[in-house]
C-alpha cells in the first residue's frame, strides 16, 4: 500500500463548471473578499482598551473594590494587579481571581 489517500469525487457528474482562467479567479476572489470581520475587532479592541484603563486607574488609587462572582460569592479588597486572564486582589488575604469568575465589580461604599 502506497500511503497516499484515495478521495471520491464528490462533485455531482451532471453539473458542470465552465473553466475559469486563473486570472479571473484571483481577480473575482479578491473583489468579493469578505470586509466583515474588521469592525467587530475594533469593538473589542476598544472595550479591552476600557477594561485595562479602568483596572489601571484602580490600581493606581488602591480604590477598594467588591468583587461579585458568577456564583454570587462576593471578594473585597484592592486590585494589585492584572493580567489577561486574573486579577490579584489584596483584602484579608491576597486572591488570584479569574476574570472569566467574574460578573461584575464595583467601587465599596456604591451600589452594586
């Protein structure tokens, strides 16, 4: 046996497809090339841009947080710092929090 895969033509024998030159096929790819993808990556660079500077500004002025979890455990203390994935919070004891733990934080002494 060889090692090389033998495929079956999936293309149904009726339909035929007229020969394109390889020209028009880069020049028709690159006309309908899909342009969607960019603004929703400017969206999420701009909310990850607002997280970092939020964290950054809390960080700075040692504000004490209250840290709501998705199971409704709640964690106060100030954010020393973060990276992409984790918080590290210093309260009564130091915490490494996932943010993907998270549901929301606010600022102690506000509503939550």
């Amino acid at each position: 046996m060889s090692g090389q895969a033998i495929l079956p033509d999936l293309a149904p024998e009726s339909v035929e497809t007229p020969e394109v030159p390889v020209q028009q096929k880069r020049h028709h790819a690159r006309v309908h090339a899909p342009t969607f993808h960019a603004p929703v990556y400017e969206e999420q660079a701009a909310v990850h841009q607002a997280e970092l500077f939020y964290l950054q500004k809390q960080i700075q002025s040692q504000t004490p947080m209250v840290i709501v979890m998705e199971d409704g455990e709640t964690i106060s203390g100030a954010i020393e710092w973060y990276d992409r994935y984790s918080l590290k919070v210093r309260g009564r004891s130091r915490m490494l929090v996932y943010k993907s733990a998270i549901k929301y934080m606010y600022k102690q002494g506000e509503n939550g």
